[in-house]
C-alpha cells in the first residue's frame, strides 16, 4: 500500500551573506554542529558534487538511526538538493539560502515516505520533524553568527 509522503518545512533570517551560511550549511563536515540527530558523519570522498554521497548516524525521538543522502544539484551558495537514499525516511532534502536584506533567508524542506518510522502517528511525526527542523535552523544561524 503506497505510503502518502510528508512535507515538512522551516524557515530563518540570519544576518549574514549567502557564501558564509553555504559555507557551514553545505559542508557535511559541519552537520553535527547544527542538526540535533547527526551524531556521525562520512563525508564524500572528492566533495561535494553531484551523486555523491553522504552517510550520517544519530538518533531521533531517542532511536538509533542510520541515513544516506545523494547529491542530485548543488548550486553554490544557493541551493544544496539531496535524495535520501537509505534510511528510515526515503525522499528528499532541500536546502536553499536566499539574499534578503542584509542578510540571508535560510529553508529546509524535507518531503519524504515515512515507512520506517511507522510506529508514530504521521500527524505527530511532522510536527516533531518541522519542531527538529526549527531548532536546527536556530543552531545554525548561531554557528554562523559565531564565524564558526
């Protein structure tokens, strides 16, 4: 039975320039700065590039998780679009950094199939995951404010 996907967005203003948000947003070297559930991270071998590929441990909702993305577009500083490939979530991961102001519009947009978290309701799921999301958000326009 086809599983209807989850679409989960957040959004932030930081007061900083496109390249330096890119600079941590995009580098999977600093995803356990900014995002709660990474724990370890297995950065590509040749960077970050179209169908490369990135595996990340962690936890979520104190479970033990395993996730892969692939890069499917990278637009430098703008844009970082990503395939969720394996793990307990399957879709799609965007993340886009617009000018505004004197600083810059920061979005996460996840869609995706949540087979593997069956055991949560999927109303409660997505508020948890726009709640995860929100609070990475903030963590990383404190790490970018911080020059880190």
């Amino acid at each position: 039975m086809p599983v209807e996907p989850i679409a989960v967005s957040a959004e932030t203003y930081v007061q900083a320039e496109p390249e330096r948000v890119a600079a941590i947003m995009f580098d999977p070297a600093h995803d356990r700065e900014w995002m709660a559930a990474v724990k370890q991270v297995q950065p590509p071998e040749g960077g970050l590039r179209p169908g490369a590929r990135v595996r990340r441990r962690g936890s979520f909702l104190g479970r033990s998780i395993t996730w892969e993305t692939e890069v499917v577009e990278l637009r430098n500083p703008d844009l970082l679009r990503l395939r969720i490939v394996a793990g307990p979530i399957h879709g799609q991961v965007t993340y886009e950094i617009g000018a505004a102001g004197h600083g810059s519009i920061i979005r996460i947009l996840n869609v995706g199939d949540a087979r593997g978290i069956r055991w949560l309701p999927r109303p409660l799921l997505a508020i948890l995951l726009r709640r995860t999301l929100r609070a990475d958000l903030r963590r990383l326009a404190g790490r970018v404010r911080a020059g880190v």
